[in-house]
C-alpha cells in the first residue's frame, strides 16, 4: 500500500513539472501588434497592389522672356535674332541667302511640340521662310515651312494675294509633303504631334489645333529630336533671291509628352 501511494506520488510530480508556462497559454487569445517603426513591414506583391505607379507627363513651355535652354543654330549669315516684348524676333535681310535658327538644349521622343507664331505680310515672290520644325539629322527631320510659295505652287493652291503657303514635310523615311494656305499678318498655333505606331513615329501636324496631315514614319524613338525655330532664305520656297527683309515673331515653344 505505502509503495503504491509513493508511485503515484512520484507519477503527478513528474507530470506538474513537464507543465511549464509557455504551454499554458490561451490559443483563442489574438496577438496585438505593436507601433514599433523600426519593424520590417511584411512585403507585398507589386503587381498585385492596388497602388499603382504613374509616371507624370511633361508640359514643357519656353516663353520668350529670354534664351535660356537655347542654343544659335545659324548655318549662314549673322544669328539675326533678339528678344523683345516676350517675342523671339527671328529675321533674314535683303539679298542675302541667310539662314538664321536656334535650336532647344534637349531632345525629345514622342508628344505634342506646339509654336506660337506670327506670321507676316513676307515679301511677294520672295525666297524666305519661318520655320517650325524637329531635326535629328536631314533625314530624321518633321518640319512646318511658311513663305510666300513659287507662282505655279500658288497657282495649283488657289492662292489668294493676303496668303501664304504652308509646308508640312517629312524629310525622309519616307518624304512626303502637305501643302495649305494660310492668311498672311495672324498668329497661329502650329503643332506636330508624335505617337508610337508599331514602335514607329506617327506624325500629325496641326494648325490652331486642326489636322492638316499626317505621315506614318519609318523610325522610332532611337531618333530623339531638337526643336527649331528658324527664319531661313531657301530657294525652293520663291521665285527669287528676297527683295526685303523677312521676319517672324515667336512667343512660346511647348513640348507636352503623351
């Protein structure tokens, strides 16, 4: 009798001394977290996260109060060109084969590159032209040219004597030409708009916002661009070697990205 009380005594000592008190814990009790920031948060799946990453368009607007984040670009004749009343004034003189530009610092891909212009009387028959354009390189270039346009050009538009022509041209890749007529003394809004299609340029060239041509290009963003503003004496654009002074006025350049 005394050896069995003694096993058992023995038996519930050995079993209150296995029970320790990290088992006797309640299950159903939920664990509160505590504020520390020095804690690492448990990662989280990005493609799956509701927050998305957007990466913000560029609006890119160069008012004429000075050139800054511009560069002269002539090729001939003296960089005839001021600032003044927050116009760029952009000229080519008389007898002469001038070729007056500036050009941005940057490049740029695809967007919508818009110029505000004013574009004058220009003298009749004369081989001036302003000049709105991108250039990579001569066969890598987008260009709006205003002049007043050989006689059988105007003769072809219907040209009326208070307009000018306007060229939209691809250089190349491929080359190709839009021809208009605009009213001389106005401002305009001249725009060309590039989008991706297939991986290639797609080119829209707008006049106070309106379409006026377009031309899917056969190169892509490898060919990043500068943008120019120009005032140029060119032979394709008149009858003869100008007989006056020609100028426009630039008030702003912008590059808005898609």
């Amino acid at each position: 009798m005394k050896a069995t009380a003694k096993i058992l005594c023995l038996t519930l000592a050995l079993i209150l001394f296995s029970c320790t008190n990290e088992e006797i814990i309640d299950e159903s009790t939920t664990p509160v977290s505590t504020n520390n920031e020095s804690a690492t948060p448990e990662p989280t799946n990005s493609k799956t996260s509701s927050q998305k990453i957007i990466s913000p368009s560029t609006l890119k607007t160069w008012h004429f109060d000075n050139l800054n984040e511009w560069v002269d670009a002539t090729q001939v004749g003296a960089p005839n060109y001021f600032i003044e009343n927050g116009n760029l004034n952009i000229y080519t003189l008389a007898n002469t084969y001038d070729r007056t530009k500036i050009k941005s610092v940057d490049s740029y891909t695809t967007g919508t590159y818009t110029w505000r212009v004013y574009v004058p009387q220009m003298g009749v028959g004369d081989q001036a032209s302003i000049g709105a354009f991108l250039y990579n390189n001569d066969t890598h270039e987008l260009d709006f040219e205003i002049g007043y346009g050989k006689q059988s050009e105007r003769e072809s538009l219907n040209a009326l004597d208070d307009e000018l022509i306007v060229y939209m041209t691809s250089q190349a890749n491929p080359a190709q030409t839009h021809r208009k007529t605009i009213k001389r003394g106005q401002w305009y809004n001249l725009s060309i708009q590039l989008t991706l299609v297939n991986r290639n340029y797609f080119a829209k060239w707008k006049i106070n916002n309106e379409v006026v041509g377009s031309t899917q290009l056969s190169y892509g963003t490898k060919f990043k661009f500068n943008i120019f503003c120009s005032m140029e004496n060119l032979t394709f654009i008149g009858d003869h070697i100008p007989n006056s002074n020609n100028y426009a006025l630039f008030d702003f350049v912008e590059y808005a990205s898609n």
